[in-house]
C-alpha cells in the first residue's frame, strides 16, 4: 500500500500511529467522509460539510490548517439531506433542512421550512464555499447563522495517531471585521497560518466563532461566502466563486482528456470508468516534471514511489502521458548516498516524501524516505513498459544513467544475499519492517503465525527483479549494448530459477510469501503470488495452478480477491492485509492470470469488482473487508481507508485491460488484440482515439452469443 499502515513509525514509546478501529472519538465511515483536492491542499469533511478535527480537516503541506469548521443555525446543527461529492470532483455540495430556530430575545421558527445548500470547492491551494438559505415558508423567519473554527496546526503524522513530546507555539489569534487568522511557529522555526474571510462582517466574531443574524423575508434567501487558505485573500464575493468554480472545472476537465476514453453499453460501467478517471484526474497532481499521481486522502496526498509506479502502469495501456511524469519526478528524488534513517542507498528509488514539521525536523523519516525495497526494480521495469508502448526511446535515453544506478542496486542487493535474493530489512528503528507493498507490522509471517528473521525475500518482488533485469536487457538491445544485454538476461533466468527452487509449493499449488533470513520459506498463500505472474516469472504449468489456487474460494470472496488465502495464521478479514480485499491487488493478479491466457475467469473477477464499485458509490476505496460475498448483503468497508486512492481507481483500466487482451507495441505501430472477453452484462465496449505512435485509432468489441469480436479492424491491429 502507500505507506503501510504505520504501525511501524515508533514515534513515541508504545505508540501505534496508525489509525485503528477504536482509536477515533467516533466512527467515521469512509463513505460518509468526503474529499476535495488541488496541488498540496486537500479538504476532508462530513456529508453535513463539518469538519470535527478527527480524521477530517483542512491540510496544507501536510499539516492541518483547519481543525473545526461546523455550522449551526441557532444552538443546533441542522439535519442532513444529503451530501456528495460532484462527478468530477470539483464541488462537494450538501443540503440541510432547519430544525425549530430560537431566536435570542424572539420567536421561535418552524421547523423545516429552510433549505441550506453548502457548496465548496478548491482552487489554487483555497478553499471556496458558498452557503445558500432559501426560506420556503410564508412568513419572515430570523435566522441565527453561526460557524465554530479553529485550526490545531497538528502534522499530519499526528493527526494519524503519533504523539509528540513537544509542539511548537501557537500565536495568539487575529480578529477583525470580518476575517480571523491562526498561526502557528512550528519546532521548525516555519511559521504556518490558516485566513478565514466572510463576505459578510459577522454580528459577532470571535477566536473561534463567528454568528450572523438575517431576516428572511417569505420567499426569501441568502448567499453567504467564505474562503479558507494558508494564505490572506480579498473578500469573498459571488464573482470570486463563479471565477475559481470555472478555472477548476476547466483544469478538471482537461486532466480527464489525456488519453483515450473509454465508453461502454453499460450506464452503470460507465459510470464506475468516469468516477475512477476523475479520481485519478482529482490525485493526479502538476508537478515540473509532469503530471504525478499523488496516493490517496486523507492519509497519503503526497508522491509515493510504488503507488504511482502501479498506478502509471494501470493506464500506460491508454494514457502514457501519466508514466513518463512519473519516472520523470522518481529520477531526479534517486538517492545518491547511505543514510540508515532514510533507508536510502546510492541508486535506490524513493518510497515516500512529505513537507510536514515532523518529516522536517526529522522526528519521522519520511521526508524522503527510501524504505520500499520493490519500488526501485518496479521503475526499471516500467521504464521498459513504456518505451514498449510508446516506441520513443527519448525518455529512456534521457534516464539511462539513472535507470543503470538503479538497476545496480538490485544487482548489489541480491549479490550481497546468501540465497541469491532481493530482500530487505530496515536500517533505522524508525523506518519501515515490512518495505512491500504489504508493509504493516503483521503482514508477513510464517505459518505458524511466527514472524520471520530479516532480511525478508518476497516472492513478488523477486518477480519484478525479474522484469527489471528483462526491461534492461531489451533496452540495451535497442541502444546496441549487447554484453550488458547478455548479463541482464542472464541475471532474469537465474532469479526465476532461484524463485522456482525456494519457493514453490507443490502440495498447495502456490508460491510462498517470503524466504526470510534464515532461508526457510513462508509456507503461506498470499496473493503475493498473483503479482509474480503479472512479472511473467512463473512456467506455465505452475502459472495454471497458481490460477486455479487464486480463483478458488480461499482467495475469491466474489466481491474480489484477498490478500491472504482462508484458514492461514493470521487470516482476518478485518485486517489490513491478512484477508482483506485491495481493488489494485486484485487487479495485478487478474493482469497476471492474463498474461498466462486466463481470461475467462478475469472477466468474472472483473464484473465482481464491478459490483463491489457500484455498492460504493461508484468509486473503489483504498481496500474493504474480505467477508465471502452473500445474497443481498453489500461489501464491508474498512472504516479508515483512503477514499478516493489513486491505484483503486486505476484498478478497473488494468482489468479492463485483462479482459480485452489489447497490447500496444509502439515500436511496431500495432494493437495486439489476443482472445478479448467481456465482463457480464457488457455487450459492447470502444476505445477511442487510442494512440499508436504518432497516429490514433478506435477500437469497438461486440458481443456476438459466445464470442467477442472486434468490429472495424484496422490494418495496424493484430488478432491474436
């Protein structure tokens, strides 16, 4: 995942700075919390638009610039219509009804006949909202608006669970006409600040309250404007709002146009296709060196490398525009020197960075950190990935002196194993145990339930070694290097020798997990293994058991696949990566089960998924509960997943992907379409403008009673 689950920082003594089940006030459902996002700022907030300082909060260079922001009409709250984020993520909008109104000194006004609409967005790192009041009664109503406020300035690290032994000073708080401004001297000697600005001067304005009272005439309404930033802004107004609302959705809309598009029969597909691409658009963020998707909210709105690898890889098929930002950013952050802190060796790719007081001060490691140990071979081998379905060898040849510095480091790593292995084990009691992509404390175990020595081999990681060495290899081909060529093939053959001795289970019909330090095997089934077919490493006889192990009902819940096979030690559905189902893992295994010939069962794994999406509002979170699929019961959701995420949303273009068998060889100009199948209930789907090389094409798949066939074949599309 992004950042593991955290259980690892140690950033007090006995203190687990993961967000766990009971470690909130109150339950927040990840449904029931809504985003927004622009560059480093994101917002989070209740379906009422109410930010409580739990989970939720205004962040800025992750740190909490806005800690409570609750409106109230008279002493109450008023009850919840509904609320929702807009399809393409620009606006959050929610709409309330009053409750009886007291008017201090006055009347009481009846209940219901006021309609509030809160409507907000982000532009340029600000939040913009427009409160609206429409009085549908017939009589004057007094109305009594008031807001509480404050900013704690907590980093996000915090917010997350961790306590620190010291903070730094709040200064005391700014009031004027109609604005208030919080700030704060961080250990750092950064100062930080949140403004708010009313459009309006309050009656009475506070520290952390602001109230108003308006006469609603029959009829009647109000229009009340905000803006929340790090920075002080002009007064709100209805033109501001409108201007930012359009620069926003223009921004939106042209993020969501790179690529081809994707269009189905199917209303409900194709919304889940539309909310998953806006998603990525809402994540993806404009950095110099191309656009970057940054992981998910709340927990991880910043550049990781593994998750942006993956999720570039999700839609390189049909949008490489996202893996050239992506290798762009991640070779210029390549660590150049040793640091046990940092986890960082010279040629190693970076797992995560953050801005916040703590990553600065260095009480966390992470702000740019390197303890990922799958993320340096996964850029070599998308480097290779996208020069295939490109055909340009610019940006290649603009990275091979990084691409070479990475690719020695996993040679040095696997020289300096006993088993001939790239593994891992953390250089710094604050980094991470577990660096795969299952990095929570617990993820990786033998089968008794006894955790493994370090340093640890994954089996899927292996897997990538593989496919970096055949990356480079075929790349230096290209450039005319053959020796080098030679060795890197010859290093690909011997770890998928090493992988099919040591790992292999021949009882099972599955790879296991891990070989740990001591060379013992992992005897656990995981679907770590799905990963190693998306490498291509496995025969193809024991690709067709691991198949059949992955679609059996250990691991197939029939909303998806789990990350930990039924009846091992540590399965639990309710865990963090012991059962639970992750949509990009899933999506990985049903890549890999494509690559083998396996479609069939991909378009069903597909249409379960698809299903899962459409149980939650069209939009996959970070990962749910792996509870086996029951009539008329939805999925479970994990109460603290990130939501939206980038590789969650990416999911559905790789199983896409899967299902249609389509290959794009940029170097050739064709499109590979090898035994297409549908997911149930589609009988048509279109790709269009779909770029080959410097020219673009269209492709229709039609559902013919058995048999999907490809309508208007082009000269450059090859049936496989």
């Amino acid at each position: 995942m992004a950042d593991a689950a955290m259980d690892d920082l140690d950033l007090a003594p006995g203190q687990d700075a993961r967000v766990e089940w009971g470690q909130m006030e109150e339950p927040r459902v990840p449904a029931r919390l809504h985003a927004l996002k622009d560059h480093d700022t994101f917002v989070v907030a209740d379906s009422m638009g109410d930010i409580l300082g739990l989970a939720d909060g205004l962040f800025h260079d992750d740190t909490r610039i806005l800690s409570r922001w609750r409106l109230r009409l008279g002493a109450h709250s008023p009850t919840l219509l509904c609320g929702a984020v807009s399809q393409d993520n620009v606006f959050f909008t929610s709409h309330l009804v009053n409750g009886a109104l007291v008017t201090p000194g006055g009347p009481v006004g009846p209940p219901g006949v006021l309609h509030v609409e809160r409507k907000r967005l982000l532009w340029e790192e600000r939040l913009f909202e427009r409160i609206t009041i429409v009085n549908y009664s017939h009589a004057v109503v007094m109305l009594p608006l008031a807001f509480e406020f404050d900013a704690d300035f907590r980093d996000m690290f915090e917010v997350r669970g961790a306590v620190r032994p010291r903070r730094g000073v709040r200064r005391p708080v700014e009031v004027d006409e109609r604005f208030v401004r919080f700030r704060y001297e961080g250990l750092d000697r950064v100062e930080r600040s949140s403004t708010i600005v009313f459009s309006d001067p309050p009656s009475r304005l506070t520290a952390d309250h602001a109230e108003f009272l308006y006469a609603l005439q029959p009829d009647g309404r109000v229009e009340l404007h905000v803006e929340i930033g790090a920075h002080g802004g002009c007064v709100p107004s209805r033109e501001r709002f409108r201007a930012a609302a359009a620069r926003a959705r223009f921004a939106m809309r042209a993020r969501r146009r790179r690529g081809g598009r994707l269009r189905t029969t199917g209303g409900l597909f194709n919304a889940w296709v539309e909310k998953s691409r806006a998603d990525l658009a809402l994540l993806t963020t404009p950095l110099q060196t191309g656009p970057y998707p940054y992981a998910g909210i709340p927990w991880f709105s910043t550049a990781f490398g593994r998750d942006a690898i993956i999720t570039a890889w999700q839609i390189l098929w049909f949008d490489p525009s996202l893996a050239k930002g992506v290798l762009t950013y991640l070779a210029m952050q390549q660590a150049e020197e040793v640091s046990a802190f940092r986890d960082s060796e010279p040629g190693k790719i970076m797992h995560e960075t953050r801005r916040g007081e703590m990553a600065a001060l260095g009480e966390v490691p992470f702000g740019r950190y390197y303890g990922g140990v799958d993320t340096t071979p996964l850029f070599v081998a998308l480097a290779g990935a996208y020069a295939e379905r490109t055909g340009s060898r610019e940006l290649v040849d603009q990275l091979w002196p990084q691409l070479e510095r990475a690719i020695a480091w996993v040679e040095r790593r696997i020289d300096d194993n006993p088993f001939g292995l790239l593994a891992y084990a953390k250089s710094s009691e604050k980094g991470l145990t577990n660096q795969g992509w299952k990095d929570s404390g617990d993820s990786i175990f033998h089968a008794d339930g006894r955790f493994p020595p370090p340093p640890i081999a994954l089996v899927e990681v292996q897997g990538y070694a593989f496919a970096a060495f055949e990356a480079m290899a075929k790349l230096a081909r290209q450039r005319g290097d053959l020796e080098d060529a030679t060795r890197w093939t010859g290093r690909a053959e011997t770890i998928r020798a090493r992988v099919e001795e040591l790992y292999w289970m021949e009882a099972e019909g599955a790879y296991g997990l891990a070989v740990d330090g001591d060379g013992k095997l992992a005897r656990v089934r995981a679907s770590n293994m799905g990963h190693l077919l998306f490498s291509g490493l496995p025969s193809a006889e024991r690709a067709a058991r691991v198949i059949k192990t992955l679609t059996g009902p250990d691991f197939a819940s029939g909303w998806g696949l789990r990350t930990l096979a039924v009846g091992e030690a540590r399965y639990n559905p309710m865990s963090y990566h012991n059962g639970s189902i992750w949509p990009h893992d899933t999506a990985i295994c049903a890549m890999g089960m494509a690559r083998y010939g396996e479609r069939r069962g991909v378009a069903h794994i597909t249409a379960g998924m698809f299903e899962s999406a459409a149980q939650f509002e069209m939009r996959l979170p970070e990962l749910f509960c792996g509870f086996p699929r029951c009539p008329g019961e939805p999925p479970v959701a994990y109460p603290v997943a990130c939501l939206p995420q980038a590789w969650a949303a990416g999911a559905v273009f790789m199983m896409l992907q899967a299902c249609l068998g389509v290959r794009v060889d940029g170097e050739a100009g064709l499109i590979e379409v090898k035994d297409p199948h549908l997911p149930v209930g589609l009988d048509h789907f279109s790709i269009l403008q779909l770029g080959v090389g410097e020219a673009s094409l269209d492709l229709h798949f039609e559902r013919q009673g058995e048999r999907i066939v490809l309508r208007g074949q082009d000269r450059r599309v090859k049936l496989g």
